[in-house]
C-alpha cells in the first residue's frame, strides 16, 4: 500500500523548507526533490503543513470509502475535533449528513478516549515512581518507538483511543461492522495500515467536505434538534482529548491521593528537547506525560483547515465537552492492551575520513568553514555532511557554498570580459565593478579601483556622467542603448539594462573607438580613390576628347577632299 504521505515531484520547489522543519529529518534530497524517507517518517504530517507549493500529499483513500459505503456494514468514526472543525454545525445534522453518504451509525472517537482514559487511571492508581508516556497519539508513539528507544518501556500498554472507539463499534454494530475514521491526523492512516481488521480506513475532514460537495449534500440540509444520536451514544469527558491537557483533565483526579505529577507536551521539538537523554530511573515520583506530536494538540492536525484560529477551535472544544466532575470509568470496559517495541532501521556508521570527503565537496575545508547556518535543513554542517555521506542529501543545499560558487563565476565572468560592466543600486551607487570598466573611466577612477576592488559604495556620477540613463532604467525598468557615446578620447556602445526591477541596474560598455577609428581610416582612403578614380576617368574623358576630335576634322577633311572632285565625261566610238 502507498505510504500516507508522498511528494508531487512536479510541483517541488527545491526550497527544503520541509525538511527544515522535519524533526527526525526524514526527507531525501535527490535531484533537487524533497522525498519522504518512509523508514524515518512519523507522520506527523509538519512536512505537508510547511510546503509551499503543496508539493507535499496526503494519500487519497476516498474512492475506496465511496466504493465501502453502501455494499457493507460501515461506522463512521468522528474524531472529538471535529467541532473545531466544523463550526455551527450541530451533532444531529452531522451524524445525518453521514448517514446520507451511506454510513450505518456515526459514532464519537471520544467514546474510546474515555476507554483509555480509565485504563491509564487503573496503571496510574499502582504505578511506582518513573516514567509513564501516554499513546493516544500514534506519531509520538512513533518517534519514541524510533528516536527514544530506551524510553519504549515508558510507553503505556494501551492502543489509542480509535483503536479502542472500533473494538466498541464493531462490538455493538452488529456481524461484520467495519469502521472508517474521519479527522484531522495523517499518522491514523499509519494505524490503520497496521490493523485493516479493525480500522478499514482513515480519512480527512477535507475528504468528508470532498464527498458531500460530490453527492450534493449540505449540512444546511438537515435540521438542528433531528432525532440523529451518535451511536451506540454520546461522548462524555473523552471529547476534551483533542486539546492539549485534555487527556490528563480526565484522569488527573488520580494526583489527588497519590504524588502523581502531570505534564503535557505538544510538538515534535518539545517532545524531543524534553524527553531526550532523560533516565526514568532518576524520577522520584510517577510522572505522566501526555505526548501528542501537533502543537496545541489534535486541533491543530496537519489535515485540518488553518483558516480559523486554534484559540477558535480550542473554544469549540470547550463549548461542546462537558465539565469533567467525577473520575472516568469504562462504559464498555473494553480494554485495549497493547505493547510496542523498538522499531530499529539501520543507522551507517560513518567514518571520519567520508566526512572529510564530504565537507570538500562543498568547499569546507577547515573548522572555521562549518558555519553551521542551517539554511541545508539540519542544525549543523556535520549533520549535513553526514547525510551526504548516506545519500539523503546534495552539495547544491550549501546556501553559502552554492554563493561562493556563483560569486567565484562571476568574478571570473567579469574579470575576462573585454567590456566594461557596472552595476548600480536604486541610490545610484555601485554596487560591484569590473577592472575593465575602471580602467576605462581614466586614471583616477582606475586608482580608486586598486584600493576599493570593484568600487561598491561608489557615487556613479563621480565616475560616469550617464546617470539619468540609469535612473530612467530605475524607473521604466525598460533598457536603454546609447552608441558612440565619446568619453575623453575613448568612444563606448552602452546597454543599461534592469537586473532587480525598481532596484539594480547593470550596465555594459563596449570600447568601439579602434573600431570606428579603422571605420573613419576606410573611409578616408575610400574617399582618396574615389577621387583618383575620378581624375583618371576625367583624364581618359579629355584624352578620349581630343582623339574623338581628332578622328572628326581628319574624316572631314577626307570627305570634303572628295567632294570637290567632279566625274569627266568619257566618249565612247561607235
């Protein structure tokens, strides 16, 4: 099966922002695409949250819900959030609307939560000093399995509150009854890969809007106070889980006879920066930890819509959970036992000798070199440099080794050009230079250039007189071209072109003056035989003249010479 989270690679930005805020690091960098390290991941879905562009999916298991309804005898099971959710909308219109998309029942996740609830006070009530993680939620159940080894005796042999919620379901939905989630978490999916026999699927609230908007149905469609109960019947003090504290609101009574203390951490960082490194055997006191991976608790799932505050839905939550005034007890006394064990995957070992070949690969050849500016995604360049030793990662994620590199092609580009180059900021000074171009402006700026390389800070009309050019680039951002621009004795084709729109503008200056000083020599000496050519034409023109007249008086004089001539009579005897 597809795993729950995967990466559009089309729509990938190579930004790394994913894997910035990754708290295990379980992203791949390859080719310039963020992929999700399935071994690692624990789905806690920041990755899908963080991204963008929404490169980041979650499975899509829609079509096969649509497919289950109808045919077979399906529950619905509604996470307690869902009135954060789906604000104004009351039970019986959504139990209803559910019902419309073929489902049997609609029943509240929460009756689980107040199973498990009552199971954590039972361990509680004879619990000895230590440590004591509680396991509603499956991606920190997860990370304590992969990243907090040590810590998995710790973890409560409970299942999770939706495990226990379809033991009830299944138990009174009669022959068959299969159960399929509604909320606002991505690592349920995982849960539900790992017991199709319980959990047949998991979906998001944005799949339920998906699926009404299909069938055309509306929530405006079912009247509020309709005869529509959850099945088998309504939640009590199990709806306050999907805030933070809520699980310890209903079993903190257990504190009130025994030194019990309580402490609630949201938030895959504050899971980590407070339970890592940390010996259960040093606790002097049973101490109960309500871990739940989504800051601020389940309201704040990954699936869940961002467009209302978290203190909105928080007070949601509060509207619609009763008061808790007495200790949780089983309605169903449906026991959800499990216990976890250490989920171990590989981990390289790593020599000194490839982290050095690492670290040179991008350019870091000294501890001064380890700027550790996190901008790769890990906290540190060591870390980096081992996740390229492993392949997770490419040197192209060194911010500032991938500068360098621009900077030292630029230079070198700038350096060889045979054109002056300049560029300028919105206050009209420079901002970077070439030698070529201060070479070009005469001696002194020349000068000036030896001691300020590339000359930023600059006043451009100290140096160059086209600064309203400039500054009319500036504005249209539209550039401009000047030819046989004559500076002192030096002629320049000048581009001044946008390089930041309204902010920089650069500036090319090609020495044409050998060029047109060999353009105006061709011409001279084109003019000289021009005028030779003349003159001979008009020598051979009088020589041709003279000989035409010549030619003319002789041929007249032949022709008069015989004209005078008269014929004689010549007599003929007979």
């Amino acid at each position: 099966m597809t795993f729950p989270i995967y990466t559009q690679e089309n729509n990938c930005q190579d930004c790394y922002k994913c894997l910035r805020a990754c708290a295990v690091k379980a992203i791949q960098i390859r080719e310039g695409h963020a992929r999700i390290i399935q071994e690692l991941c624990v789905l806690c879905g920041t990755c899908v949250t963080v991204c963008p562009v929404g490169a980041k999916k979650i499975r899509d298991d829609l079509e096969e819900a649509k497919t289950l309804v109808g045919e077979r005898n399906i529950f619905a099971s509604l996470a307690p959030s869902w009135v954060g959710e789906f604000p104004g909308v009351a039970p019986e219109q959504m139990v209803r609307a559910l019902k419309k998309l073929g489902f049997t029942g609609v029943g509240e996740t929460a009756l689980g939560a107040q199973e498990v609830s009552a199971g954590a006070v039972a361990i509680l009530q004879e619990a000895p000093p230590g440590l004591y993680l509680s396991t509603a939620c499956p991606s920190a159940v997860q990370y304590v399995r992969k990243y907090l080894p040590y810590l998995v005796p710790s973890l409560l042999p409970q299942g999770s509150p939706l495990l226990a919620h379809a033991r009830i379901l299944q138990r009174c939905g009669g022959a068959n009854a299969q159960v399929v989630f509604f909320g606002p978490c991505i690592a349920k999916k995982w849960e539900a890969d790992s017991r199709p026999e319980e959990i047949r699927l998991t979906l998001t609230f944005d799949d339920l809007r998906r699926w009404m908007e299909d069938a055309r149905i509306t929530f405006d469609d079912f009247r509020e106070g309709d005869e529509a109960p959850f099945f088998p019947q309504r939640a009590r003090e199990g709806t306050h889980y999907p805030v933070e504290g809520g699980m310890i609101r209903t079993i903190e009574h257990v504190g009130k006879s025994r030194k019990v203390r309580f402490l609630t951490l949201t938030g895959m960082a504050n899971l980590r920066e407070a339970l890592e490194g940390l010996d259960p055997g040093r606790l002097q006191c049973p101490l109960f930890v309500e871990c739940l991976a989504c800051p601020g608790g389940c309201i704040n799932g990954p699936a869940s819509r961002e467009e209302r505050p978290v203190l909105e839905r928080w007070m949601d939550v509060e509207a619609y959970a009763p008061e808790v005034l007495e200790p949780s007890s089983s309605s169903f006394g449906e026991t959800v036992e499990q216990h976890y064990q250490e989920e171990i995957f590989p981990k390289p070992e790593i020599s000194e000798e490839e982290l050095l070949r690492a670290f040179q690969s991008v350019g870091k050849f000294s501890p001064e070199d380890e700027i550790n500016c996190g901008g790769c995604g890990y906290e540190s360049c060591r870390e980096f440099a081992k996740a390229l030793v492993m392949g997770r990662g490419e040197p192209t994620m060194c911010v500032s080794y991938m500068r360098k590199k621009a900077q030292k092609k630029a230079n070198a580009l700038l350096r060889s050009m045979p054109s002056g180059v300049v560029i300028v900021d919105r206050d009209m000074k420079i901002v970077e230079c070439n030698e070529r171009f201060a070479r070009f402006m005469g001696e002194d700026v020349y000068a000036i250039y030896q001691v300020i390389p590339g000359m930023k800070g600059c006043v451009l009309s100290k140096v160059f007189p086209l600064e309203h050019l400039f500054q009319g680039v500036l504005e249209t951002n539209e550039d401009v071209s000047c030819d046989h621009f004559r500076h002192g004795e030096m002629l320049f084709d000048i581009t001044i072109f946008s390089i930041e729109p309204f902010q920089t503008v650069g500036a090319v200056l090609t020495d044409v003056t050998r060029r047109e000083l060999q353009r105006d020599q061709i011409a001279h000496r084109a003019e000289e035989v021009i005028q030779r050519n003349l003159s001979t034409v008009q020598e051979i023109a009088c020589k041709l003249g003279e000989h035409m007249a010549d030619t003319e008086i002789l041929l007249r004089s032949i022709a008069e010479g015989y004209a005078a001539e008269e014929p004689k009579a010549v007599k003929r005897e007979s």
